[in-house]
C-alpha cells in the first residue's frame, strides 16, 4: 500500500478492496453529476461491483498496466484518479479522474494530477502522459490545460456515452527521458 500527501487535507492512497463500501457510496451519492461525462454508471449498482473493479485494478497494478488511487479529503473519500492504463512498451500513461461534486472547484484534482505526473516521471519511468477528455466537458478539460498539457488533437466518435456518440480532446504532456531530454519547450 502507498499513500501521498496532496495538501494539508488530501491525500492519495492505492485503491484496496477495503474502501469499496465508501467509493460505492459517494458514486451513488454523486450518480447523475457523474453520470453526465462517465460511461460505467449503469453498471455500478451494488458496493460488490466497486470491490470487483478495484481487485481488477490492483491485478492490473501488480502486472505493471494501471495505478489506481483513492483520493481522501480529512479522510473521507472524495474521488478516484490514476493511470488506468500504462503501455510499458512506449512508456505512455493515460490519466482518468472523478471528484464527488461538493469537493469541485477546489483545485483538488489539479494537485492530485500534478502529483501523478511525478509519479510518472520518478517511479514508473514514463515518457508521456495522456489526458482524454470529451469536447464538452470543459471541467475535465481545464485540469490538463492548468498543468500546461499540449493540445494534440480531436479523435472524432470516440465514445459512446449513454447512446450519444462524443469526441475526445487529447491533452498529453512529455516527459524527459534521458540527460539533455528537455520536451515541452
Ligand atoms: C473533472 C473534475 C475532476 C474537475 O473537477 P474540478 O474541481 O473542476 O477540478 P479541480 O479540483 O482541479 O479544481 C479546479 C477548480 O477549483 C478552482 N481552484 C481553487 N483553488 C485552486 C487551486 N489552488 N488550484 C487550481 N484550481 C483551484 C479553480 O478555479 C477551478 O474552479 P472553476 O471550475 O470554477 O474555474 C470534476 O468536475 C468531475 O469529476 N467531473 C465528473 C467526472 C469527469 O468528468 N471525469 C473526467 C472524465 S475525462
């Protein structure tokens, strides 16, 4: 298990079958604000479904794929962040995150996305990260572009959202990955 410190308040710990109940309890809490950017709502109906996702994530954690965390305010769960998928081969990670909707606009998810990029730079090595947000979802959309990601482009009807085909915006950020390696200039 690894925990990180975020701010005076927050902190990121590896998602553990243990806080299924109140993941699966702020999900259903916070279902329709979720719902509107989120694709797996309707199948997540009982804290069994969170538990099983979460042994899933730590599997695929244990085989180098993802790292999945659960963000805790004053030690209560907030929200879900992580890279829920890592290429090892090309050393790219793509970042996923939710917040409930009373910890909005706090900055939290910025700090929380910040601190996975170092994670991704001094632990798992990557030299890219993604960020893939629908066109519309400007809160979503505004955490990448805070932290100063590179706009790479629209993939058209890349999901299908409730019955509604959307695009995604592609943020991504490089990495260095070697001495005299300086991307993003
Ligand atoms: C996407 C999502 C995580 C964004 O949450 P958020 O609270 O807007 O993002 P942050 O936690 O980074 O907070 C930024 C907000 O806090 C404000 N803020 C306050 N203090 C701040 C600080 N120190 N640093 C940065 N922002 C700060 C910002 O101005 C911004 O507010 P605004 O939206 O009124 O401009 C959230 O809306 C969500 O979970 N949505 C539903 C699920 C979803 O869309 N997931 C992403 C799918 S791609």
């Amino acid at each position: 298990m690894f925990s990180r410190k975020i701010d005076t308040d927050t902190e990121i710990r590896l998602s553990l079958p243990q806080y299924a109940e109140e993941i699966f309890t702020l999900t259903d809490t916070n279902r329709s604000f979720l719902r509107q950017w989120l694709p797996w709502l309707d199948q997540t109906q009982t804290a069994a479904d969170t538990r099983e996702f979460i042994v899933e994530q730590l599997h695929r954690f244990a085989k180098g794929e993802a790292v999945h965390v659960t963000i805790f305010v004053s030690d209560s769960v907030a929200g879900v962040a992580g890279f829920n998928q890592i290429d090892r081969a090309n050393g790219i990670g793509t970042i996923g995150y939710w917040l409930a909707e009373k910890y909005n606009g706090r900055g939290i998810m910025t700090r929380v996305v910040s601190d996975l990029i170092a994670i991704a730079r001094d632990t798992l090595m990557l030299q890219k990260i993604d960020i893939r947000c629908a066109t519309n979802n400007h809160k979503s959309r505004a955490v990448p572009e805070r932290l100063k990601f590179h706009h790479e482009g629209t993939l058209r009807r890349a999901e299908n959202l409730y019955g509604t085909w959307v695009n995604h915006e592609i943020y991504a950020l490089l990495l260095p990955y070697g001495e005299g390696d300086t991307p993003n200039p």
